[in-house]
C-alpha cells in the first residue's frame, strides 16, 4: 500500500475565502518539498492551493525583515485586513512602485488580465486631466515620490499620455515607466519620441514569448512583430525595455529559457525579463487548480534547465524590501562571449530592483537597516538599472586589468536584470504577505491599496475595491 506523506504545519497566517472573501484563518502547510495554503470558512468550507513547488526549499528562502511603515496612512484600521486599505497604519512597507490607471481602454482582448481591460463600459473609467493632477499631487504628498508606472488598460491609447508623464515629471516624480502591449509603439515611433522627452524613462512591455502560438492563446492574436518593433521604436527613441510575460503552465512556461535569450540578444535595449507567474483575479478562462498554478521555485528551477546553466538557481535571492515568498531577483553582467557574469546581492533587495553590493543576507536574518533606508535604494536601483544605459564613458589611459576592464564596461551598459513577482488571488492571498507590499495602486486622495489587495476578485469575479466594493460579513 501507498503511504500518503503526512501534512506538517509550517506556520498560521490569515486569508480570504475564495467563495465570499470573508477573513478567515489559514495555515502554510508542508507535503515533501511542496507547500500549500490551507484555509478554512466556516460557511463554504476547507480550501487549500499550491503555493511552492519543489527547490529552493521554502525553508531556506522564508526570512524575517524589518517593517517600514507608511510615514502618513490614508485610512484607520476598522475592520482589519484586507478591508481597511488605503494604507492603514498597520500596514508594514511604504510604496516602492505606484501604478496610476489613466484608462481602463485598451486595444487588446487578453484571456488574462489583471484590470478586466476594454469593452464598451471601459471608457467611463478615463481619469481627465484634473484628477490625474490632482491624484499625482496627493501621490507625491502621500509618498515622497514613489517610483510612477502609468498603466491602464493600455496607456498608450490615450494621446496625451506624454503630456500626462510631463506633468508627472514636473509635480515631482523622477522615475517614470509605462506599462505597455506594445502595440502603438510598434507603430508610432513619434509617440515613443515624446514619451521620451516628457520624462518617461522604461517601458514595461507584456511579452509572452516569442511565438506567435504562444501570444494568440495568451493573447488573442499574433504579435511577434508588434514586440519587436516596439522594442526597436523605444531604443531608437532612447527608452529602456524590460520585458515582462505572464507564465501559464501548458502555454509559456516551457518558454523561459527563450524569453531570456531574447532579451540578452536585444541589449542594451532591453534590460532584463520580470516573470509573473499567472494569478487568477480579473479576467481568465476558468477557475483555477493546483495544475493551473507555476509556482516562483518552478521559474527559478526552469530557467536553470532552460538556459543550460546559464542561469542557476543560485544566483537567485528572495527579496528583501517585500516579503520573501512575493518574488525573486538575479543581477548579471551579460560579457562579449554570451556568458552571465553574477552581480552580488545586497541586504534588503527588492525582486524588481536589487543594487550590487555586499552578499545577501542568511536565512530568517532580521535585517536592522535604518527604516526606509531599503527602499531608497531599492528605488533608486529601478531608476538606474531599468532606464536605457548612458554612452559608456572612455576608459582611463593607465594600465590595462584585461577582462576586468571590459567588464566594468559592459556594466555601463549590458546589466540584465532577471525577476519574478508571484501576484495573489482570493485562493493564494496571505495576509502576512499582503501587509509586506509594496506595489501599490493610486486612487482618490493620495491613497494607495496593495496590488493584490486592488485586483483581488472572489470566485464570482466581484472585487473588493474595484468598482463596487463586495459586501463583507
């Protein structure tokens, strides 16, 4: 007979139900090398879902950190996590990277979306000029000026979106991305020229893979060439790219290995691939399983045996600024004979931005860095590493130290940044993460709700802060 391995419980936290997103208690609980996030409400139920698969082991990757508070919270903490959003005072990290949706149009049908972008309802959620000041100046209040993405829907159908990063710029704001399909910039290299000039310094372009199989199931049509052209536009017109798939297994996830030597073959344009494991809030094609799920240990594993080694799980970190089981980060110098050279990692780094420094540090190590201090730098590490890279500077006249010489070239300008972000749903979503976030969404007034927390829908599609709030017992 098949003995069944034996459930051990790692640690409590809380989440939502699935079904009502009603608060409830949750355990993460270990089954061999895979870990699972079981809840139980008292109306619907018991659910569990997979939330890591396999090496690194979730043991050695789980670490303690400092909190860094919102400096001014929106909100008072009434009805707890996740109801009081905006930030409450008892959420642990101030915002790294605020999304500011200009519209809710886009030019695109996906099967996944974050937004439930585009249909005919879409065009009532276009912010007008006003309030997008008025929000950028509460934001800038708020925050001090977070790094700024514009995104949508999709930015890029608004033609005063320029004219939008100007005024972001000129509020305060220092680095500036917008979030695109890619499909205008293919097109309009004018468009790209202005977001230039107005101060927008990287694109973060959906990209899938680099088939055109993969981007009609992801996508619902072929937009290889659209990829490439706007790649080729934006560093014609000066912008860095990093470029960003959704993975879905049975679709891409086969595909990571590729999607990295892609972006390596398009340096210095391209400054490095974030993975985002697929979520299910928004809109996607049916209710999730277990074997719907990629978990960040299978991303990292799978661009080792992708890349043949050009990767290794090793040089992979958890970050430092948010929790530990939201995403993972590898720094690299990309040398003149295809090889990766590893830039070390720093004490508190962040998944999409990790400066070089001293080594990371050990498990469960809490860090004692000055509060704020992390994410400063982690802040101003986007800033640098996502932009397009200055001209390389003429190297000194004295001696020559050979390779070192050439790598400290090629840090200038083919830096390659390789990250993952593992977004939550109502079935994945755990409290003790969520208070860790530090990807924010902007709404009225300065305030700023958690990623996960802003997108999260129950089983049914309805959404705790997007439109209508859902009725909460």
């Amino acid at each position: 007979m098949m003995m069944l391995e034996l459930d051990t419980i790692l640690s409590e936290t809380e989440s939502v139900c699935p079904e009502c997103l009603a608060r409830v208690p949750a355990v993460r609980v270990a089954r061999g090398e895979n870990v699972y996030l079981k809840k139980a409400c008292p109306t619907h139920g018991i659910t569990q879902t997979i939330i890591w698969r396999g090496k690194p082991a979730f043991s050695s990757w789980v670490r303690a950190k400092r909190p860094s508070p919102p400096t001014r919270p929106a909100t008072e903490v009434s009805r707890g996590c996740p109801y009081d959003c905006g930030l409450c005072p008892d959420h642990r990290i101030s915002s790294c990277c605020v999304l500011l949706e200009v519209t809710r149009r886009c030019d695109l049908s996906c099967s996944f979306c974050f937004a439930s972008a585009g249909g005919a309802a879409s065009v009532a959620f276009e912010l007008d000029r006003t309030t997008i000041e008025a929000r950028l100046r509460a934001l800038m209040d708020r925050t001090g000026g977070a790094n700024l993405q514009l995104s949508g829907g999709e930015p890029c159908v608004r033609d005063d979106l320029p004219e939008i990063a100007a005024l972001a710029r000129d509020i305060g704001f220092t680095f500036i991305q917008v979030n695109s399909n890619g499909l205008r910039l293919g097109c309009d290299i004018d468009f790209a020229r202005r977001l230039k000039a107005s101060g927008v310094s990287t694109v973060f372009l959906q990209f899938d893979g680099t088939r055109d199989d993969i981007h009609e199931r992801m996508r619902g049509r072929a937009l290889q060439i659209h990829k490439e052209r706007a790649i080729a536009n934006c560093g014609e017109a000066g912008l860095g790219v990093v470029l960003v798939p959704v993975v879905v297994p049975g679709v891409n996830a086969d595909h990571l290995g590729e999607i990295v030597r892609f972006g390596l073959a398009h340096q210095p344009i391209v400054r490095g691939v974030h993975f985002q494991p697929v979520s299910y809030f928004g809109r996607y094609p049916q209710a999730p399983t277990d074997a719907d799920r990629i978990t960040l240990p299978e991303i990292i594993a799978g661009l080792e045996a992708q890349t043949n080694g050009l990767v290794r799980i090793a040089h992979f970190q958890p970050a430092g600024a948010e929790n530990a089981l939201c995403s993972f980060n590898g720094n690299f110098v990309s040398m003149p004979d295809g090889t990766l050279r590893q830039l070390s990692q720093p004490k508190n780094a962040s998944a999409c931005c990790t400066p070089t420094g001293a080594p990371v540090s050990a498990p469960l190590e809490l860090d004692l860095e000055p509060a704020g201090l992390a994410m400063a730098r982690a802040r101003d590490f986007v800033a640098k590493a996502w932009s397009a890279p200055h001209e390389a500077t003429a190297t000194s006249n004295g001696p020559s130290f050979g390779e070192w010489d050439v790598f400290l070239d090629r840090m200038r300008t083919h830096q390659f940044c390789i990250s993952g972000m593992a977004f939550q749903d109502a079935w994945t979503l755990d409290l003790d993460r969520l208070r860790d976030c530090h990807i924010h969404i902007a709404e009225d007034d300065g305030a700023c709700y958690p990623f996960c927390a802003y997108n999260l829908t129950d089983r049914h599609g309805r959404s705790l802060y997007r439109q209508q709030p859902v009725a909460v017992a």
